[in-house]
C-alpha cells in the first residue's frame, strides 16, 4: 500500500484547494458498507458519500462496468450517438413514469434543466415563476439558489435569481395563495434531504397535482437525493402514487461517478428543442455505463426488498434508543433516509461517533441523518446501533 504524508497532503490541501469545505478525516479506500482512512482505521459509512454510493463502495457489479468502458470509449460528444446514453434512458424510463431523458453531472444540474424546462414551457404564456417549499434544497448554482429555501445557503449570494417563491411544506392551502398569473410550476422533494428528512404528508403531493391541472402549472420533483432506491422504491414519489410532469435525479445514479438527469414526460419531450439546452459532460458512455450497472444491480441483486427489510430494522432500534433516552424527540423518514431528531445541535454527537468509527451526517443543526447503504446487513446495523447508543449514553451524562 502506498504511503501517504499525511501532513504534506494537508499542507497541499490548504495550499491549493479553496476552502469550501472543511474536511477533518482522510478516506483512502472503501469496500460496500466501509471505509478506511490514512490511518488504516476502518468506518462503518452510513453517510455513503450523502446518498451517492447506495448500493456501497466500489460494488463489484459497477465497478466492472465502469473498468470494461474506460478501456473501451470514454467520452464523445453529444453531436454523436453513444451505445450507452440510450439504454440508461430507457432504464428510468421503465423504472418511473416512462418519459425523456436528459444528462447531465450533478443534482445542481439536474435541477438548472428543470428550471429551464419549466421556463421554456411557460414562456409563450408569460409564466416563469416557480412556487418552491421553504427548508427545500436545490443546489449552489445561482439559479437552484434562488430556488433553494433555507435562507442561509443563499447568504452573499443576493441578488436571488428572479421567480421564485417560497411556500411552507406540506401546506396545500399556501401554494394555492402562491399560484399567479406568472406561475409556471410547483417544485417539490417528496422527502426533504438537507431540510430535516422531513417527507410529504399523505394527501399533499395529489392536493398539489390537483391544483397544477386546474391550473395548466407544471408539477417537478427533485429527486436527488431520495431517489434511486433511497426510500425503498426507485423514487420516492412511487410511495405516493403521484406522478409529476418532470423530476431531476444524480447523487446514486452512478454509485459515485458524476452524474445527474431529468425526466420529462413523453408530452413535453418537444419543449426543449435541439439547441435549447446542452452539457458537455452529460450522458457519456463512461458515466452512463455506471448508471446502466446500477440499475442492474438494483434490480437483479434484491436490493430494494433489503432496503425494507433493514428499514424496519433500524427504525425499531432507534425507537427503542428513544424510549431509552429522552432527549431523542422523533424518528422519521422513509426508507433507508432516516433523521434522528434531538432536543439539542448534533455536531459533537456526529464527531463522537466518528471517533468511534461510524460515518454518520446532520441535516440541520438537530437532525441525526443516517443513510446507510442500500446493501447493509443486520449485523452491521447492530454495530451502529452500538456505537450511537454508547454516544448517547456519554450525551447524557
């Protein structure tokens, strides 16, 4: 194994990396359901790079694919067919509402196209405003910014991109106020990542489809990060049995490789005419043969029956964590998007359990999110349990 100056890397990092982030653990390696650092610790990774590599790290299925392509064709433009581009399509095509696909490489990106599909579609009829929920979020680009409806991501960035307006979730009554003579759509996470693991209440997503129809808007999804099988169906909004006019996907689309897309519904699949809209890096053989491999493995592997299956597991010990301690307030979530909500900020909670080698995250300042991989087994659910409820048990003293 090679060595690494730990501080060399350090220095290089601060030296010519812009601060953006502020990492405090190296990771080297990783393996399904672990990681391993500089150190050669090891870590239970229920964080799984935000939601990104749900089927684990470096599963054998993607890797191979990802391995067979690069050897094969990488990259070619857009300006010409790749074998690859294709049958992705038409594998979330099957897998959702059987619509067109768009590519591009990241969540951020994703949602631009949606943004700019929604407008396209309204701009003969003066509509450009989109109706977003406040705790929403979209991403850092300017305009997923302006979408974006917690406050503080959206700091130093003013002025906010014109047309959009912020609602309360789950609260049918204020997007109807909202609705306009300039509205063009409805943009909602069936399940809210960075806003709390907070998820659409029964009834709210068909009360909003209702409200589009009556009043020719388009209703999106951002499905970033609860989709491809985060919630125990390929995307959440299946547990609803509500189907938008268009919806965004990235983070596990590709378990890890770049890569993002939206899906529009087959009677819109002229709103974006050649020319209209474009990414260089969007749909390459490279990241599309991941995403093909993906899919594949979800279906073929059981993956989703696992998802429930240790779903159901993990909530009911967490419940039992909180029946054990009183300064846990709730369990909530769908699927394997699981927020452990405390009377109290998370951060040192999260850096205690790091210590003790389980990679967990926060979604607001109170939130625990947990998002293990779609692959992890019961034991080592155990194992995380062990080390929260020992966590908590020094929390608590």
């Amino acid at each position: 194994m090679e060595t690494i100056d730990k501080n060399a890397l350090k220095q290089c990092q601060e030296t010519y990396v812009l601060g953006t982030y502020a990492p405090e653990l190296t990771l080297v390696r990783g393996n399904m359901a672990y990681v391993w650092d500089i150190d050669d610790k090891r870590y239970l990774d229920f964080s799984t790079g935000i939601s990104v590599c749900n089927l684990g790290h470096c599963h054998p299925r993607v890797t191979e694919a990802i391995q067979r392509q690069a050897a094969k064709l990488v990259h070619v433009s857009n300006l010409y067919f790749n074998e690859n581009q294709p049958r992705l399509a038409q594998l979330i095509a099957e897998n959702s509402f059987g619509g067109k696909v768009f590519f591009a490489n990241s969540g951020a990106e994703a949602n631009e196209g949606l943004i700019k599909f929604a407008r396209r579609w309204g701009s003969e009829k003066g509509k450009y405003e989109i109706i977003c929920m406040e705790d929403s979020f979209h991403g850092r680009t300017l305009a997923t910014l302006a979408a974006t409806g917690r406050a503080k991501y959206r700091q130093g960035f003013a002025p906010d991109v014109d047309g959009f307006v912020h609602v309360p979730f789950n609260d049918v009554d204020a997007v109807k106020q909202a609705i306009g003579p300039k509205t063009a759509a409805v943009l909602i996470e069936p399940v809210q990542g960075e806003g709390g693991i907070v998820a659409s209440e029964p009834g709210f997503l068909q009360a909003v489809r209702e409200l589009c129809d009556a009043n020719d808007i388009l209703l999106m999804y951002d499905e970033v990060q609860c989709g491809m099988g985060r919630t125990g169906t390929f995307f959440a909004y299946q547990h609803y049995g509500v189907e938008p006019d268009a919806m965004s996907m990235a983070k596990a689309l590709g378990n890890g490789l770049p890569l993002g897309a939206f899906e529009v519904q087959q009677t819109y699949g002229d709103v974006l005419p050649p020319g209209s809209h474009a990414s260089t890096f969007g749909g390459t053989p490279l990241a599309c043969a991941a995403g093909i491999a993906v899919f594949e493995a979800i279906t073929e592997e059981n993956i989703l029956h696992n998802a429930n299956k240790m779903s159901a597991f993990i909530r009911q010990e967490l419940h039992k964590l909180q029946d054990k301690y009183s300064f846990i307030q709730q369990v909530r979530g769908l699927g394997l998007m699981i927020g452990v909500v405390l009377d109290c900020p998370v951060g040192d909670i999260v850096k205690a359990a790091r210590a003790r080698g389980l990679l967990v995250l926060s979604a607001g300042e109170n939130v625990l999110r947990m998002l293990p991989p779609l692959t992890v087994q019961q034991d080592e659910v155990e194992s995380a349990i062990a080390v929260l409820d020992s966590v908590f048990g020094d929390a608590g003293q």
